[in-house]
C-alpha cells in the first residue's frame, strides 16, 4: 500500500491506495498469499511445488521503497519488477521496463543517483551456475545499461550498496546462496541463504565511467541492510554502513517473534570502513557511534557520494524495544541527539533541506510515527538540527509499519 501526506498552503492531506500489483490482484482473487515474497511462501500443492520449478513467478509486491527514476515515481521491491505510479493520485501505471540487457531477478530497492552524471545507478543479481552481478545505469532521458558485471558462484544478500563521486561499491556479506537452492528448495527466498562467515566481508568497487573492478578487498564478517554513504578518503575510500556481528536480525524480524514481544538484540551501529585504492593494504573499520540505528538517512542531494557530517535514523531507547526514537549522528565528533516519547514508534526520519539551506543539517525531518495508545498514526515533522519537535498531522488509522520513503517536490514531470 503506497501512503502519500500532501503538505500545502499550511495543511496536511493523506490518502492511501495499493499498488495494481499482479501479486496484489492474485491475493485479492485467491484470499491467500499466491507468490513467494522475502520470508513468505505461498502454500501449495505437489502439482503447483513443481511448476513453480519451471516457471517460478517472482513477486512484485514493491513494498519496500519509492523513487524518482529516470524521471518517474516508481516503487520498490527487491526483484526486478518496480512499478510506476502516480504521485498525485497513487494510480499504478505499470511495471517499470528493464531492458533485455538488464536482465535478472534480484535486485535493490536502494538506487543511487549521481547529480553530475543526470543517472542513477543499481546492480542486478542474475542468477544461475555461474551467477553475475550486473552494474547498471539509468539516465534521466531513460537510457539503460550495464556499466561492469561480477561473476560469482554462490550470490551474497545485498539489501544496498555504496557510491563515491567515482565508484560503485558492492559489499558482499557472507550470507550467501546456491542458486539451485533457489529454485528446487521450496522455501522461502532468504531461508535459501545460509551465513557463512568465514568467507568475511568483501567489497568490489567499480569505477563509474569505465566499468572497471579496480579492487577487491576483504575484511572480518559483518552483516548489514543498509549502506548509509561512501567518499574519497587518503588514497582509499570511507564506507559507512549500519552493521551487525551477523544476520541473526533476519530471525529477530520475523512476524511470529514480533508478536510474542521477543526482545530484539541484534542491534546496528554506525560503521565506517576504509578500503584503500592505492594499495593493497586491508580494509580497516571503526565505529563511529555506539548507540542503536536503523533506517539510515543523510543529506543525499548535497552529500551523496561526498564526504558529510550527520546521519539520522530510528533507534531504540528502550533496551529490546522496536525501534522507538529518532537519532541524529555527528560523524565528527560521535556525539548524538535524540527524539523520544513513551508509547510512540517512528518510522525512517526522511530529511528535507531546507529551501535556502546553507548548513548540512537545515531542514526539517519528516517521520510517520504509530501512538499506541490512541491506535492511529501521525506525520511529525522535526527541525533536522535540533530534533525539536515542529508539527504533527494526524491520520483517521494507525499506519502499518513500514520501510521506506522520501519526499517529492509537486512540480510538473517531463511527458
């Protein structure tokens, strides 16, 4: 379900619509889960286990993310089936079209864009005995491409990935897969995946322009979701990434444990590693703040791909609570802030500069936060330096949790 708050002329509007989606329709017909998502899958007969072999249907349920791209509003699943819709309406208008190309089955819900270079960028995982990464550019005039493509035997789960002014970073954590597995298992997608750890972390960075792998550099295991920013830095680069000892996290999400009140430990923190392309030193890491965080978001139209100073994010103040609070990271310095009141549970803090912004941090954040107590959801909204608390827009229900989104100016789009 796509959920829109239209702020204008001092005022507040919300709507929601679900997404036209074939996995939507499929359910609404059957009244059951029809097409394997992340963690689910539907029940089915003999007859139906083995068709799903030769003709596996991949999901696009595209609840995980929503982007300009190539100058329209898509949203995101983690296969390769965005769909495109509507701002102002939420009407789905179809899937976006990666050409035969791009082809694959996995991809992120976290595409970069480069300014400079009016494209976004993204990888695509094409599965099968030898198994490719696929780099790949968007232009803004809808122009596609793959820029570099990795070869690997058993694929890694990546939820994101990195980029400097002039590199594309992969960060392949040891949870990884036999494609097989995929196909023939009849579980789940990410039950397919097994955590491998000591095959460590691995980075692959690729130059933008050229395509070029110029290093692949590996460090001790982590596990993360979510890459928060990557720079140029003494001969090398700086990769910031929310991680985690492994990928217990995974089971701490699942609906069955949520429902129980079973206490989250796997908490992330703030990380940055410093890959070197000068040399083939190691990779050295260092936290940059202890406290717990999530859901990353900086300054992307300023500081993507450059060097930057905060980082805000949902945390957790009370200890094995869902994520409760919002946070705001100096980099510089570790010091942090915090936004927290009992029995409220915000979403992804979106950041917005302000109009005439001369400092990282002018702005305001917007949040879609759960009351319990009332049992409905509100929009808040935040001065992004301070965390002092603005605004709020009540809704008439409660909001499903969920994971993403962002902000959009209304302006008239090219046709």
């Amino acid at each position: 379900m796509l959920h829109r708050f239209a702020i204008a002329d001092g005022g507040v509007t919300y709507a929601n619509r679900f997404l036209d989606s074939k996995a939507f329709r499929a359910a609404e017909e059957s009244g059951k889960i029809t097409y394997a998502e992340f963690a689910t899958d539907p029940c089915r007969t003999l007859f139906g286990r083995v068709a799903a072999i030769f003709d596996p249907k991949l999901t696009d349920n595209c609840c995980v993310n929503v982007s300009d791209y190539a100058h329209e509003i898509v949203a995101f699943t983690e296969t390769t089936m965005p769909l495109r819709f509507v701002p102002q309406t939420l009407e789905t208008l179809g899937v976006f079209a990666y050409g035969e190309a791009l082809k694959g089955q996995v991809s992120t819900a976290h595409p970069h864009y480069d300014a400079t270079r009016a494209c976004h960028y993204n990888y695509i995982a094409d599965f099968g005995l030898k198994s490719v990464y696929r780099l790949c550019r968007i232009g803004d005039d809808g122009t596609q491409a793959e820029i570099g493509a990795i070869t690997v035997e058993r694929p890694a789960y990546m939820h994101s990935f990195g980029m400097s002014a002039d590199h594309l970073i992969l960060t392949e954590f040891p949870l990884v897969v036999n494609p097989i597995d995929l196909r023939l298992s009849g579980k789940p997608f990410i039950q397919n995946y097994r955590w491998e750890a000591e095959r460590g972390l691995v980075f692959h960075v690729v130059e933008k322009d050229t395509g070029q792998l110029v290093r692949t550099a590996k460090a001790d295991a982590s596990f993360a979701f979510h890459h928060v920013n990557a720079f140029a830095d003494g001969g090398g680069l700086a990769v910031d990434a929310v991680t985690y000892p492994d990928a217990t996290i995974i089971d701490q999400l699942y609906l069955a444990r949520l429902r129980a009140g079973t206490t989250i430990t796997a908490i992330g923190k703030l990380t940055r590693f410093h890959v070197p392309l000068a040399s083939e030193a190691p990779v050295t890491r260092r936290t940059l703040a202890d406290l717990p965080l999530e859901l990353p978001r900086i300054n992307y139209g300023a500081h993507a791909g450059e060097p930057y100073r905060y980082v805000w994010g949902t945390g957790i103040a009370a200890k094995g609570d869902f994520l409760d609070c919002i946070v705001k990271i100096d980099t510089a310095t570790g010091n942090s802030a915090r936004w927290y009141a009992a029995g409220l549970y915000p979403g992804e803090p979106v950041f917005v500069p302000s109009p005439s912004a001369t400092a990282e941090d002018d702005g305001v954040l917007l949040s879609v936060v759960l009351d319990i107590a009332k049992g409905r959801s509100f929009l808040l909204v935040l001065d992004a330096a301070s965390l002092k608390e603005l605004a709020r827009a009540a809704t008439p229900h409660a909001i499903p949790f969920h994971f993403h989104g962002n902000f959009f100016e209304n302006k008239p789009r090219p046709a």
